[in-house]
C-alpha cells in the first residue's frame, strides 16, 4: 500500500517562519557583537591600548615639530633668541589638542645649544682654523685629490681634541693616518673622494680612527693650503675665534623637558632634540 505523506497545516508553517525568524535574529545579534569588538580593538590598537600612548603621543608629536622647526631656521642660520618663542607656539598647538582629548599638557624649554655650521666649497687650499667645542657632528669632506700635491711634506691636518689626522697624497692614493687608533687608511687618488669623518669612512670602505672618542676640545684644520675640495660640519661652540669665512650660527640642539597628566597617569620627561635630518 502506498505510503501517503501527510501536508504540514498552516500552524506548522507558521512555527516554522517563527523559528527562522529567531534564528537570522540571533545571527543578527551576533554578527553586531562581532562588528563592535573589532571597531573597539581598533581604537585600543590605535591609541597603544597603554595608558602613556596619549602621553607619547604628545612627546612625539612636539619633537617631530620642533626637529623640523629647527632645521627651518638653521637654513638661514638662527640663534637661541630666535627659536624660544617659535618652540613655544608648537607645544601650544600641541597642547591645546590633546587638552580636548582630556589631558593636560606643557612643555619647557631647559637649554638652547647654540652652535656654528662651518663649510668651504671648491676651494684649492682650506682655510685654518679652530674652535673649541662640546661636540660635532655631519663632518663630510669631498677631497679633490686633482688639486692636492703628492708627498708627506703636502700634508694637512684635523684636529680631533687631543687626537689628530694626516691626510696626504702619497703614490697615487689618499692617505688618513692617525686618530686614536691610530689607523692609516688609503684609497685611489683619482678624482673626488668621499671622507666622512664623524661616520669614519673614507671612500665608502670603514676608517675607525676613533671620531667616537671625540667628546670635547679644539677642532679645526691645519696646514689647510695643503687640502683641495669641499667640506661642512656642525660644532656645539660659542667660540668665533678663528672660524673660517664660510660659517654661521645655528640652533646646536634643544632640551626639552615635557609634562602631561591624564586621568591614567603623570608623566614627565626630559628629551634632547636635533634638527630634522641631523645625525644626533
């Protein structure tokens, strides 16, 4: 006999549109959840999920602008006078965002470090000179071996604070010798060659001499007639005896002391700052 499947009544359909419709709302439900969690991990990944975010935040932001403030004004050189009130009007603009967001910020200005940029370009012949300066940084010579004689009586020297380097044509070749390590360090003499002191590399290769040991004292060029070429570095002085013609004042650095308070935490902290583009 055959089977015969009895027709679902009309309660039947409508307790089964009534469990769909309790389903696709639990999926609802659930699929809404999944959405906030991700927007709320969103927001803790973005502000650190670290109570000091929206203090580094501040930290950051100020530096980033002063370094770049400050290499602004370097390019035409600048004094301490000159850069305080610019530094304030960055951290003012600082503050007053992150004042909205709920924290209380400043920043204050501990020390300006004035210093000299001090180049000469295509010159057959460098100038002498010296200054005494806490420190230096971004000395970079293109030496034109073309305009250089041969020989160890055609030597010129740099000096380092107490240490000092030879740079003479010898043979064919560039020669550094000297410094702490007492090193000597050739390449070919043909053309220009790249001596960057402070990174200690002569043509590209390494030269430690011991730039690193360089902490302080007199530095400057001797026996200069003797060099050809082009050169610039940055020196922490306020010395302008014997500086060479091609120099001006320039914002060395700036200590940067900063405070902020939020509702997760005090924080204070002094922080150095260069110009942008400087090697610190």
């Amino acid at each position: 006999m055959a089977q015969i499947d009895r027709v679902p009544s009309g309660g039947d359909r409508g307790q089964m549109i009534l469990l769909m419709g309790v389903v696709l709302a639990v999926m609802f439900v659930a699929l809404a959840l999944l959405v906030n969690a991700a927007i709320y991990t969103d927001n803790v990944a973005t502000r650190g999920g670290d109570p000091a975010g929206e203090a580094l935040e501040y930290q950051n932001g100020v530096v980033d602008s002063t370094a770049g403030l400050l290499a602004e004004e370097n390019d035409g050189g600048a004094t301490a006078g000159e850069v305080e009130p610019a530094i304030g009007n960055v951290s003012e603009h600082h503050r007053r965002y992150h004042l909205r967001r709920g924290a209380a910020a400043e920043t204050s200005v501990d020390t300006v470090n004035e210093g000299l940029f001090i180049n000469e370009s295509d010159a057959i012949g460098f100038a002498n000179w010296d200054v005494s300066a806490d420190s230096a940084r971004e000395f970079d010579m293109t030496l034109d071996t073309g305009g250089m004689s041969e020989g160890n009586e055609t030597s010129f020297y740099i000096d380092l604070g107490t240490e000092q380097l030879e740079v003479n044509k010898t043979s064919g070749n560039l020669v550094i010798e000297g410094g702490s390590e007492n090193v000597e360090c050739t390449a070919d003499a043909d053309g220009d060659v790249e001596f960057n002191v402070s990174s200690e590399l002569l043509g590209g290769d390494p030269c430690e001499f011991g730039w690193s040991a360089f902490d302080g004292g007199g530095i400057g060029i001797r026996n200069g007639e003797n060099g050809a070429g082009s050169y610039a570095l940055t020196v922490d002085t306020d010395d302008s005896v014997g500086q060479p013609p091609d120099s001006k004042p320039v914002i060395y650095d700036v200590d940067l002391t900063f405070r902020i308070t939020t509702p997760e935490l005090r924080y204070e902290r002094s922080v150095t700052v260069t110009p942008e583009g400087a090697d610190a």
